[in-house]
C-alpha cells in the first residue's frame, strides 16, 4: 500500500500570499520527488449586512506522490 495523492487546503490573508505558498511548495515537491498535480487559490469574502468585513484565500494543493502502476 502507498499514498497516491495528497490534497490539503490553506488559508492565507493576501493574493500574494497565495502565490508564494504555491510557488513554495513545487519547490519542496521537486526537492522531495514528487510533483505538484493541481494548486489554486479562491479569495473568500466574509459580509455582514451586505458589506464585506473580511476576506481571506483559501489555498488548495494536490500532491501526486506516485502512480497506480509505477510498480510494473
């Protein structure tokens, strides 16, 4: 048995932080030997009485540790 993909998701306060995250962990995923398969962010806006109090974005990354038949 082994892990084919990993999914996590982040939440971070800026756009820019989004990007770095990203940016950040393909660099580890190809230090490490495994690849990034998907990365996207989506910003989240919290409202109250229709005005927005608060904001942040929602980070999400899958791993691809390995494949169904790399053992053939």
């Amino acid at each position: 048995m082994y892990l084919l993909e990993n999914t996590q998701k982040y939440c971070v306060d800026t756009e820019d932080q989004a990007k770095d995250l990203i940016e950040e962990i393909r660099k580890k995923a190809a230090e490490k030997g495994y690849s990034v398969k998907k990365a996207s962010f989506e910003r989240k806006d919290k409202k109250s009485k229709g005005e927005i109090i608060a904001t942040c974005y929602v980070v999400t990354i899958t791993e691809l540790m390995g494949t169904l038949w790399e053992d053939l």
